[in-house]
C-alpha cells in the first residue's frame, strides 16, 4: 500500500539558518579557486579540502534527510536507507582518490549531490523542510567542484 501524506507549504528558511549555510557553504568556492586559479603549491591541499568538504556535506545532507524522516509517524525505510546510503556513497568516492583520476572522484561527488537533489526534489511527500536551502547548498557545491572538474581535466 503507498504510503500518501499532505504536501508540506514550503516554508523559507529563517536569515539565521541561511546566514550559516552560507558561511558552512564558504569551503566549496574558497578551496575550488585556489585549486583552479591558486599557486601551484597549494593546489593538492585545496582539492583535499574541497573533497572532504564535499564528503562531509553530503553526510551532514543525509543526515538531515535521516532526522526528518525519522519524526514522520510511520517512517520509510527507503528515505532512511537512501540517507544512509548516499553518505556511504561519498565516503566511497573520497576514498578512491589515489586509485582513480581525481577528475573521477570530482565528477563522483557531483552525481552523488545531484542524485540526492533529485532523490529529495523528486520524490512525492518528501520531508524537506527548506527546499529552497537545499537546492542553494547543492548548486554551490556542484558549481564548486564543476570549477575544479575543469581544472582537473585540462591540467
């Protein structure tokens, strides 16, 4: 039996709580411009940041996703397996770096922020409480690491 719950009014996200995503957002497009535009020396350690920084924020999305689901009444198991998952995901790809390109792991981590944009914007009666917030962390990191994907390719 499908689960059918009410759409949710999409609510905007209090100053406070946009005031830290964009301070917590900061990493993405401080470290992609030193990768791509820095000095030579500081590049590795700006692409190492960037990508565990990519790493983290998935998680920290995953478990976001995890805690609202947790709080509906009869909870999914496929919203708190695909959180879990898509965390799980990203520790993949981080690790893969010295094993792959780093062009791969770059284009990893943006199919893995943008499945799990569409995961939560695509998915009917999805508990996201601030969508608006969402889709401005997943567009900074991909635009972010899109920098440094092209920067990885033509080096």
């Amino acid at each position: 039996m499908d689960d059918v719950r009410p759409r949710r009014r999409v609510e905007s996200a209090p100053t406070a709580l946009w005031m830290i995503a964009l301070f917590a957002l900061a990493p993405f497009p401080v470290a992609a411009l030193v990768f791509s535009f820095g000095p030579a020396d500081a590049a590795r350690a700006a692409l190492s940041t960037l990508l565990a920084w990519a790493a983290l924020v998935v998680a920290f999305l995953g478990g976001v996703r995890w805690g609202l689901e947790t709080r509906e009444p009869q909870p999914r198991w496929y919203r708190l397996a695909f959180s879990a998952l898509t965390a799980a995901t990203a520790l993949m790809v981080l690790l893969g770096r010295g094993r792959a390109p780093d062009a791969w792991i770059l284009g990893g981590f943006i199919v893995v922020f943008m499945i799990q944009w569409m995961f939560d914007h695509q998915t009917p009666d999805t508990p996201a409480r601030y969508p608006t917030l969402s889709t401005a962390i997943t567009a900074s990191a991909c635009i972010s690491l899109g920098l440094a994907l092209e920067k990885a390719l033509n080096a």
